[in-house]
C-alpha cells in the first residue's frame, strides 16, 4: 500500500517543507557519504541519539555495531544536548531516504499551508523531539542509535488526519503480480499506518534490539495531531477546505 498523491491542493509555495527536503538530502550525501562507510556510522554514533547515552544510563565504553566494521561506544561526556534534533536529519540508507521524503512531500506541503511558514519550522521541530522523547521513554536504556526524520514526518500525518479526514489519498496496491489503484479517506489511510505502529510497536516493549522506531512513530503521530490544534490558522484551513476533494 503506496501513497502517490492526494486531491488537497496547495495555496502557497511549500518553501519549508522544500528546504526541509534539501537538509535530509545534503546530510545524507554530504554528512553521511551517500551511506559509504565510514561516514554513515560516523554520523549516526556522533550525531543519532542514543537514549541510554543520553540519559547517562548504560555504562561508558558499552559498544554497540553499526555496521560490519564499526561500532558506537557508548561515552558518557556524548550527551550532546542537540542530538534530539541532529537525528531527525540523518538516516540509515537509500530507501529509509526517500521514503521519508516522499511522505514529507506528500502531506507536508498542505500542513504547511495550514499555518504558514514559521509556523510549520517551530511545528516540525516539536514533533520531531517529541517522537525522540517517545522513544527515549519506551526504551531509556537503549544503546541504539536512533536516527530519522520519520517522527517529526509522523507529527505532519498527525496533523493531516486531524485537519483534512476525508480528503482523497489516492494509493498503488501491490498484491503479488496484482496491482491496482484505489482512493481512500485520509482518517482511513493515515489511521490504518497509525494501528500498524501500535501492533509493531508492542513487540518493541523493552527491547534494546534495532529496527524500526515504532513508539517514536506513534508519539510523532499524536504530537502532531494535538500541536496542530494550537498551530493551525483557521482561515487557511477553510480555504484548504473548500477545495479538497472528498470521498
């Protein structure tokens, strides 16, 4: 199930949400080396938040592999204060790349138009510390380094079911060789990818293994649903609104 595009047009130009973009870009091709090693574990040891670290919880000289050749080792003076965010820049290969990107680009551009450029900056962020913070509660222990811009996209799906649920998001189903097209409610699709989070996530409970961020996911997703109530510009909403289309 693959989200290619919504009937919610744009007002504005989505400048952050294009900006925003570009940094996950040129960190990964100018930070992370395009994934070449040693750049890629580099960057997630120096600059992903690893909550035990962080929190000072596991003990110093821990090691935890990255890769085939590198590993983290936990230092106790690396709880870097802006780790939270730095991680939401980073991410771990092409694929976690480019989807990322393309749900950003998919919903962002309307929740961008629904508060206005500054707005969105301070809205983005906040969903993004507070899925680390999911995370970090689900897991305080964890030597893993977390890195992605999935929880803060999370907080955008979040606010994008709370202002638009019955919006058209039009999607490709691939069932084996059968592939069709459909076109869904917003509340529909968006909620679905929320459930399967939680059922992905309960596994999850207490284990230091990697994987998938299930919690920071969730915790995005209803930061953002709750942020957008305080963040959204009425006027913008309804103009959005009027010309959406509904299924």
């Amino acid at each position: 199930m693959f989200p290619y595009r919504d009937d919610n047009p744009t007002i504005g130009i989505p400048i952050v949400t294009v900006a925003l973009i570009g940094l996950n870009v040129a960190a990964w091709l100018l930070v992370q080396g395009m994934g070449a090693e040693p750049y890629l574990s580099k960057s997630v040891c120096e600059l992903g938040l690893i909550p035990g670290e962080f929190l000072g919880l596991i003990p110093p000289g821990s090691a935890v592999p990255v890769s085939e050749t590198m590993a983290c080792v936990v230092d106790p003076d690396h709880n870097e204060w802006f780790t939270p965010l730095t991680s939401m820049f980073l991410h771990g290969g092409w694929l976690h790349l480019i989807g990322n990107m393309w749900f950003l680009w998919l919903f962002g551009n309307n929740v961008e138009d629904s508060m206005g450029h500054f707005r969105y900056v301070a809205f983005y962020l906040l969903s993004g510390v507070a899925a680390a913070a999911a995370q970090t509660f689900v897991n305080p222990t964890s030597a893993i380094p977390m890195v992605g811009a999935s929880g803060a996209i999370s907080g955008v799906m979040g606010a994008y079911v709370v202002l638009y649920p019955r919006v058209r998001v039009h999607m490709l189903i691939v069932l084996g060789f059968f592939i069709t097209r459909i076109a869904v409610p917003a509340f529909l699709m968006l909620g679905y990818w929320f459930l399967l989070q939680i059922l992905g996530g309960l596994p999850a409970l207490g284990d230091d293994r990697g994987g998938v961020a299930f919690w920071a996911h969730a915790g995005g997703f209803i930061a953002g649903a709750v942020l957008i109530l305080v963040f959204k510009d009425d006027d913008l909403v309804a103009r959005h609104r009027a010309m959406a289309r509904y299924v």
